[in-house]
C-alpha cells in the first residue's frame, strides 16, 4: 500500500515553524514583535497558496513529467502572481498596521525583495521536506516489493516440524491457526504442527495469505465467501478478529 504525505500534523507544526521564524526576522529588525506577527499573518496565506500550488500541482503534473519549459513557464506566472499578491498585503498593511507611515513598520517592510527572498526561501524548504519525505516513503515500498518478489519465488513454505524440516506447498494450505504452545497449519492432507510463531509465519508468507485473526492466518485462493464476523476458507467457518476487520476488508476489496 502506499502512503502519502499527507500528514495534517506535519503540515500544521511545519506552518507555525515559518509564521514563528518570520516573525522573528521581522520583529528583530522591527522592535515590535506583535506588529510583525499580524503582519507575516496576513502574509502567510499568499505562502501556503505558493507553497502547496508549486508542491502539489506543478512538482507532479509538469516537473515529474519531464515538462520542464512548461514547468518553468507556470512557476515564473506563480512568482509574478505571488508578488503582485505581496504587494496588496504591503499596501493593506502600510494602512492598517502603519497608520500611514512606513516609519511604524520598519525598515523590511517596504523591502519587497526581502518579502520575495523569505517567501521562496520557505516554499524552497518545505519542497526539499516533502520530497525527502516521498523518497523515504518510496525506498520503503520498494524494500516491500523485494520482500515480496522475494517470498513469490518460493513455492512453499519451509517450516521446522518434529525436529524436521517441512516443505508445505502454498497452494495447498487453507489456514494457520495459532494455538497454546504451538502452531498448527491446516493443508488439504494433513495438519502439520510447529513451534514457530505465527507471526514470524505471516512475515514469511505472500501477500495471498491475510490475516484475520490473531490466532488464525487464511488462504485466499481458498476462500470461499466471508461476513462481518466470519469467513468460510474450504468448508471451514473462522472468526474474523474485532481489530482484523478493516485490514480484512481492505484486502478483499470491500467498502
């Protein structure tokens, strides 16, 4: 499965990151830290709408695509349009906050550069985040791909059984049912019995085999209808664990 990076937690700690550093670069040169923080407030909107505009539409639709004059083009448009929407928030702030006078702003206020500067330095930061964040994720579901084509190669699973080494074809396993000391895997002849966990078994087997229970691991290709609370594999009915259900219901394609 993959996972996005859509973490709202992330999102919200890294914003109140930027608001704080903002404010403090322009309330140091400022000396009025309050006026700062309203004033990057109402410039912070025109960040996340850049920010999330650059990462979440031209990174993937035209940078990833290798459309790279296209990509080019559209962030050049992003900057101008973010600068002309900077300069409505100078205005609005040379108004409300300034009570017409630059001289109760500060220097950086009237700086548009310096607004610029901090503006793309900030979407700069949080596309290098987000991208080191997506390769992490994607590293992982490429090591799960190769644990997985590694298991696929095996045509059976090898367990140790009565002191021996067992060779259990795949196909012919229905369930794994955990019990006391011990477990038992049901095959189509026989039962065979392990010591093994069955938790070190899941690890072991191919994404064809789901768990649904903490004592019981079923075979797909075996299944044969299922409910809420139960599943039939062969002619034998298995209790769907309470905590099992949505990953049970996830696998098998369920709403």
């Amino acid at each position: 499965m993959i996972k996005k990076s859509s973490n709202p937690y992330y999102h919200i700690f890294y914003w109140i990151f930027v608001l704080l550093i903002l404010t403090l670069v322009f309330g140091l040169s400022w000396g009025n830290n309050i006026a700062a923080f309203f004033f990057i407030s109402m410039l912070l909107p025109i960040v996340l709408g850049t920010s999330y505009f650059f990462n979440y539409f031209l990174v993937p639709r035209y940078y990833l695509q290798k459309k790279y004059v296209r990509f080019g083009l559209y962030s050049f448009y992003t900057a101008i349009i973010s600068m002309y929407l900077e300069t409505i928030v100078l205005m609005f702030s040379f108004i409300y906050l300034g009570n017409f006078s630059f001289s109760n702003l500060g220097p950086n206020a009237s700086n548009t550069f310096l607004l610029a500067a901090l503006l793309y330095l900030m979407v700069f930061i949080g596309s290098f985040l987000l991208l080191s964040r997506q390769i992490r994720e994607k590293q992982q579901i490429i090591q799960e791909f190769m644990l997985e084509k590694e298991k696929m190669k095996q045509t059976y699973l090898e367990i140790i059984s009565n002191r021996k080494t067992s060779k259990i074809k795949y196909e012919d396993i229905i369930y794994i049912e955990s019990l006391s000391d011990y477990v038992n895997i049901h095959t189509s002849s026989e039962e065979i019995k392990t010591k093994e966990k069955i938790s070190n078994l899941e690890d072991r087997l191919p994404e064809n085999f789901l768990r649904i229970h903490r004592s019981f691991i079923i075979n797909k290709g075996r299944l044969k209808r299922f409910s809420y609370d139960h599943i039939l594999v062969d002619d034998i009915q298995l209790n769907i664990g309470r905590t099992y259900r949505k990953q049970v219901k996830e696998s098998l394609g369920v709403n």
